[in-house]
C-alpha cells in the first residue's frame, strides 16, 4: 500500500486572497491534517468566472489558459470555493473547443479539480475534526457548489463533529442569496430583495452564526445583516473545521491584520 501523500495545490481564490486569507490557512490545516502535501502555486490569478459570466470569452480563455499552466503536475486542485472549483471543473473545457492542446489540458485540470469540503470528505475520507465552536449555527447551500458540484451533506457532516456546535437548517438554504457575482451589479433591486428574504430566514432560524463555503455569498450576506442591525455573525465554514474561529473576527466585523 502507498504512503505517498497526494500532493494538492491550493487555488486562494482571488476573494480569500483580497478580503479573508484566513479561510486559505484554514485550508491548508484542514488537507494537511487529512494527510495532503499542500502547495500554493505563487503565479495563479483569477479564475475567469466574473469574464465569463460577462460573456467576455476571450478574457476567460486568457485567464483560464494562466491557470491551467499554473496548476498542471498536481495530484489535486482545491479551491475553498464552490464558484470557482465549478468554473474550472465545468466550464472551462468548453473555452477550448477550438484549441485540441488546451481543451485536454481543460479537461485533465477538471477531472481533478473540488470544492474543499467534498475534497476532504469524498476524496479523503476525513469524517471528523479536532475543533470545537460553541454556538448554534445555521449553513447556507451556495448555488454553485450546490448545484454544479452536489455540495450538500459533506459541509454537515464534517460540522457534525465540532464540538459544542449544533445546526438548525432554514427553511430555504438552497434559495440563492441573491450575490451571483456580476448579477448583484446588472439587477441591484433584485439582489436586494433576495438578500433580505435570505437574511430573514436566517434570523429565523436563532442561530447566532451564518457558514457557508463561498466567500461572495458570505460578504453579501454579511453586509446585509449589518445593515439590518442583526447579531448574527458570518464565518466561512472552513474556519469553523480547522478551528480557527480566534485568530480572525467574523466577516464584517473589526479588521484583519
């Protein structure tokens, strides 16, 4: 039997990198302690998501090309993103249907690329965490990670296992809250909307914390909680697993040095 750790290559994501480094150090705990070799490849930049959605193709293709050759050679690629691991791992095949060299390099670089909580549970098998969070918390199910990437369960059994941490579902954690990266820009009224409904199922719920696996979903949804006075804070759910919850405020709250 092979001991050889599978090596695994971070992609930050360009919102971790920007606004919450923290939940990459917590996803480099998270596959260091399943047993993973965990680099962080310093040329890779954005996705291609918000071109892409744009329409902008040639853009997306520019970019997806910079990662592709960024993240070639590795075992695994993991983003603690649902948005951005469904971008490479769906959509960035069809960029290349013109280019036979890229369009395989595509579909080698999809074939290994997930969301880091299915990584963690369906790739290597981790069912519990050493961590411990007391407070009742409610998860919200990101569209992209949800919907492209059947991230469901996974995020609920892993937070199964956190100490003095108990889960009460909303009623609509499915229902998209409304960020949809570029749609928040082109439908503000409409984003607003969906924003608010959210956050009132939220607040139902009484739990005193918000995790999800996107970042654009948690400072959406963030932002529209404080606007609201509400006390309910927000945490990527990444930092929650690795236990990381005190090296960093909640989003939306103080600074991060």
């Amino acid at each position: 039997m092979s001991t050889t750790k599978p090596r695994v290559a971070l992609f930050v994501t360009c919102l971790v990198d920007l606004y919450r480094p923290t939940v990459g150090f917590a996803a480099i705990r998270l596959m260091e302690d399943a047993g993973c070799l965990v680099e962080v490849p310093p040329v890779q930049t954005c996705c291609g998501q918000p071109a892409y959605n744009t329409g902008d193709r040639a853009t997306a293709r520019d970019l997806a090309r910079q990662v592709i050759d960024a993240f070639g050679g590795y075992d695994h690629v993991v983003a603690p993103s649902g948005s951005c691991a469904g971008m490479i791992s769906h959509h960035y095949p069809s960029l290349f249907e013109d280019d036979p060299q890229y369009r395989a390099k595509a579909e080698a670089l999809a074939g290994r690329t997930h969301e880091l909580v299915s990584f963690l549970r369906d790739v290597m098998g981790v069912t519990k965490v050493a961590a411990r969070y007391d407070d009742h918390v409610t998860y919200h199910d990101s569209c992209s990670g949800l919907r492209e990437l059947a991230v469901k369960t996974q995020p609920r059994a892993l937070l199964a296992s956190v100490e003095g941490l108990s889960l009460t579902e909303m009623a609509d954690p499915e229902i998209c809250c409304g960020f949809g990266g570029t749609f928040c820009v082109k439908y503000p009224d409409i984003s607003t909307r969906m924003v608010s409904d959210k956050c009132n199922d939220i607040v139902a719920t009484g739990a005193g914390t918000l995790l999800a696996g996107d970042l654009g979903c948690l400072l959406n949804m963030a932002g529209r909680l404080k606007r609201e006075g509400s006390p309910v804070k927000v945490r990527h759910v990444a930092e929650v697993l690795a236990g990381m919850t005190r090296d960093v405020p909640p989003i939306g709250e103080g600074s991060v040095s």
